[in-house]
C-alpha cells in the first residue's frame, strides 16, 4: 500500500477522534495527545502514518475545542482560556454562533500559513542541530528556567526545579535497579495525566472535594442555529473580513517564528495586541478571537515542526507536551541518540504529510464544526459524562505504562502523576516545565552531585 494512502488513513483517524474530543470541555492537549499518539507509534505505525495523524488530531482538536468555548462559554482545553472574556461578550450581545465562525476560520488560515513557515524555519535552524545536541542539558535547564518564568507559577515553577528534577532522577535510578533499563513512557504519561489525576485525588478527600463539589447540574442558553453560506462546506475567507484575514495572516505568520515560547502565552498575546487596535465591542470580541484561535493553530503546529526539522529533540513547550511522543516514543523514538521523526522523514516529508494531516482536518472539523455545533453541544452535554473521558485517559496510562514496565510501570506513572498534578494544580508548575525538567534531571544532578 501507498505511504500516501497510508498517511490518509492515518490523518482520517486522528481527524476523527480529535474533532469528537474536542467538542468535550476541559480535555487538557497534553493528556489526549500523549498516551493517543504513544498508542499508534508503539502499534507500528510508519513515521509519515504517525505524523499524519498527529497533524489532523492537534487541528481537529482545536477548531472543535471552538465548540464549548463560544456556545457555552466554558474553555474546550488549555490554549482556549484566553478567548473565554471575548467568547462571553459576544455571548451576551447574543451572537456566540459568529463568534464561533470567525474563531475556527481564523484556525484554518493559521495552520495553512504555519506549515510552510515552520518548514523553512526548520530547515534553516538545523544548520545549528550539532550545537544543540551536544549542549542539550544546559539548554534543557535554561529552557526549564525561563517557560517557569513565564508559567503562571513563576518564581514556584522556578523554585521548584532542582527539587523536582532530584525525584525524577531517583525514580529514574531506583526502576533502573530493578528493570536494568532506563524508562520514558511512565515518567510522559505520569506528568501528562497529573493534572486529570489530581482532581481524582481531590475528589477524593475530604479535605479538598468541596472545592469540587457541585449543589446542583450547571446550566447553559444555546442560541438558535442560523447559517450565512450555502451548501456544506463555508469559504473562511467569506467569513471574516478582509481586515481580520489580513491580521490573521500576520499574527500567525510572526508566531510561527517564535516556537520556543507558550501557546497559551503568544496567544494571549497576540489577542490583546489585535485587540487593542479595534474599537467597538463587538469589532475588537470577533477580531480578536479570530486572530488568537488563528495563533492557537499556528503556534502548536510551528513548535512540533520547527523542532523534529531542526533537532530531534523537544525545544519548545508543545514539543515538551502534547508533540513529546513525536521525539521519544521508546524503543520506536528516542532521543539519545537521536532516531525518531528528525531521522525517518526528510523536510519536503514534513510538509507533504503534514499538509495531508491539516488539509483532512480541515475537510472534516471545519464544515462539522461549522454546521452541527450546536446539535453536537447538545449531544455532549446530555449523554457524555467528563468524568468518563477523565476514567477513559486514566486507563489508556494504565495500559501503555504496563507495556513498558509491567507493575513498576504503573506505580511510577501514578507517583509522578501524584507529584506533578499537585504541582499543577497548586503552585501552578505546568505540565511544559516538568517535562523539560525531566530531559534535564540527567544532566542537573551530574553538575550539582555528579551523578
């Protein structure tokens, strides 16, 4: 069978399942993404098959994730919390079903302009591949140093560093002893499902569940369906204004360029910026929340790429997080040494499959986005429970940690799942630090105990 068929398949899969668990509020990137794509590379799928799928599941997740965020007014994942203020106020003038449009149609602009960019980009920084790899430990910890920095836990993510890097390398050393082997795939899954893992520890305890605790089912208003285009599938370009598809264009140009820093951050960023030069309510709500779901795209699809081209090894936070599969997946990927998607695909690959991964979500998520948002709403809030998707990731850990080291596997991956989703949840030590504390717990403690 075609590589390109079999990369069709796989995008036609992961545009499937993303744009499903996208219309889900609260499912965290870094939680689906990791133990799903850990699943098809360790079933053997080929590199451009892998690529592919993960392509049309990060789109598909986030021109979904549009869903809860505009109509319900509650965030879909992480990187949608900074379009919540603009979302509501076109929710209270009545009009979520536009900003709903303009936010997935600023997604399908901003990815189709970040493929090529990070490709480039890619390309032209992997003349300093060498330099990287030979110095990865300290550009792990500076790395580590300033997304803590720019965290919401700041000078605690900081702090917070050394401390955390000294349990992840005792782990590290104690399950050597036993297995005669280094292990990956508990310590990504462990931090990736922190997050969801702590709210079950929280649930659990009575000291704590009360900030759980809900007196009564949460309510929400659906407008009214409505549509301004024939046939199925709309042009984005008619959707927005010329003035919105040129600010789109750029802001997701310019953050394609900066991968090295937080999603949540450069789309905060960008938003307020475009914001700040639109007047009028409802003007600066729908520009804004085009321009900032337009670098939503951008950005994770620049900070997977621009690192697998240019290194192999995971220098940014998305590269860190929900991409981290892409770099190590052992004993399929690794990254000492280097032998993952960086080795196996050349940069005219990434671009083809890549483009076959986007241009699939796109196919898919935008127009079903687009005409059923409002029934698929519906559908999720009265018979999907959250707490089963939470119980579903929970035991996809369970499984791919058993994989790799039977027992001791799952014991590990729920110890560092209880340490680092208190992190999370407490000091807000994000899930971006911790994985980069974890490439760098090898080479901080050799410096500081020469170990």
């Amino acid at each position: 069978m075609s590589i390109y068929l079999i990369a069709l398949l796989f995008a036609l899969l992961g545009a499937a399942i993303f744009t499903i668990i996208g219309l889900i509020s609260g499912t965290d990137e870094t939680a689906i993404m990791v133990p799903i794509t850990l699943l098809v590379i360790l079933l053997g799928a080929p590199p451009e098959g892998v690529f592919a799928f993960f392509m049309a599941g990060v789109l598909s997740k986030h021109l979904t994730h549009a869903v809860p965020t505009a109509l319900l007014g509650i965030p879909g994942d992480t990187t949608a919390v900074p379009l919540i203020d603009h979302a509501n106020t076109l929710r209270r003038l009545g009009m979520p079903h536009v900003a709903l449009r303009k936010m997935i149609s600023g997604g399908v602009i901003g990815a189709f302009i970040a493929l090529p960019t990070a490709v480039l980009l890619g390309q032209f920084l992997g003349q300093f591949a060498d330099f990287f790899k030979s110095s990865s430990g300290i550009i792990f910890t500076l790395a580590a140093v300033l997304i803590a920095f720019f965290s919401k836990g700041k000078w605690a993510s900081i702090l917070i560093i050394i401390p955390f890097a000294f349990f992840i390398k005792a782990l590290d050393s104690v399950s050597f002893l036993m297995l005669d082997k280094h292990l990956s795939i508990t310590f990504f899954l462990g931090i990736a499902i922190g997050p969801m893992f702590c709210n079950i520890l929280m649930a659990a305890s009575p000291v704590s569940k009360n900030d759980l605790t809900r007196s009564k089912p949460n309510e929400y208003n659906l407008a009214p369906d409505t549509k301004s285009w024939k046939g199925y599938f709309p042009n984005p370009f008619k959707i927005l204004s010329k003035r919105q598809s040129i600010f789109t264009g750029i802001t997701t140009f310019l953050s394609s360029l900066t991968f090295v820093f937080s999603p949540v951050g450069m789309t905060s960023l960008m938003g307020e910026i475009v914001g700040s030069r639109t007047k009028g309510a409802y003007k600066k709500s729908t520009t804004s929340l085009t321009v900032m779901n337009g670098v939503t795209e951008s950005t994770y699809i620049a900070e997977a790429i621009i690192p697998l081209i240019a290194f192999g090894i995971p220098l940014s936070p998305v590269a860190l997080g929900p991409a981290s599969p892409l770099f190590n997946a052992p004993p399929v990927f690794t990254v000492e040494p280097v032998h993952n998607l960086h080795t196996l695909m050349s940069s005219w690959d990434f671009f083809i499959f890549g483009l076959i991964g986007i241009t699939v979500a796109v196919l898919i998520a935008y127009p079903f986005a687009m005409n059923y948002a409002r029934k698929a709403s519906v559908l999720v809030l009265k018979y999907i429970s959250q707490e089963a998707i939470v119980a579903m990731f929970i035991g996809l850990a369970f499984l791919l940690a058993y994989n790799e080291a039977q027992l001791l596997g799952v014991v590990l991956t729920f110890t560092v799942a209880t340490v680092g989703g208190l992190l999370n949840r407490i000091l807000g030590v994000g899930a971006g630090v911790q994985f980069m504390v974890f490439y760098a717990s090898s080479w901080i403690m050799l410096q500081l105990f020469g170990i």
